[in-house]
C-alpha cells in the first residue's frame, strides 16, 4: 500500500504494515497493493481455506471457497486490516522470489 507524507510516497506492505526500506524484497500487486517477503513466509505456513468469498487485495479477483486465502491473524499497526491474498497470488510471489537471484527463497508451493 502507499501513504502519501510530507517527504512523499511510502510504500508498505499491506500485510505487515512494515515501511519498504529500498531494498527488502517485495511484490506489488494491483492498486499498489504490497507484499513483503515476511508476509509471504507466513501466508505460505497459514493459508487455509476460505471461508466465505473474499476479494484478493493483490490481483482484486473475487475467490470463492474452498481456495485458499491468508489473512494476518492480528494485523499490526499500520497494515491494511482487510488484506487477504488468494493462492493464486501466494504462488505466483513465490515463484517470483524463488526466480530473484537477489532475494534468499526457495519455493514452497
Ligand atoms: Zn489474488
């Protein structure tokens, strides 16, 4: 997510609410939706399936159940509180992580 201050734009993850530092790994998604590498090592352990409809905050698409989805069971300050990602998008961050030569992941889905 994005939050406009005095000195700019900062982006953070909408998951975490941790401020981007310039170089920590991160995944933008629609409507500058963020997630952090942190957030993903989670969603991958605690994805579970749905259950009700919900709506990605990453790619906006309307998941229904049984697919799984990840929330932060107790989203710090400053995360987005209705952040929920879907499968699809845990894998497909998982797959760009694993490919960043940068960025210190192996793939788990
Ligand atoms: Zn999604």
């Amino acid at each position: 997510m994005q939050r406009r201050t005095d000195e700019g734009v900062i982006i953070a993850c909408d998951f975490t609410g941790r401020d981007w530092d310039g170089h920590s790994p991160m995944i933008e998604g629609h409507q500058g939706s963020v997630i952090s590498l942190e957030a993903l090592d989670m969603a991958v352990e605690q994805a579970a399936p749905a259950a009700e409809p919900v709506e990605c905050t990453m790619c906006l698409r309307r998941r229904e159940p049984p697919m799984k989805v990840w929330r932060h069971p107790q989203p710090p300050a400053g995360a987005n509180p209705d952040a929920v990602i879907c499968w699809d998008c845990i894998t497909l961050a998982d797959r760009t992580f694993a490919k960043d030569p940068d960025v210190d992941w192996q793939r788990r889905t």
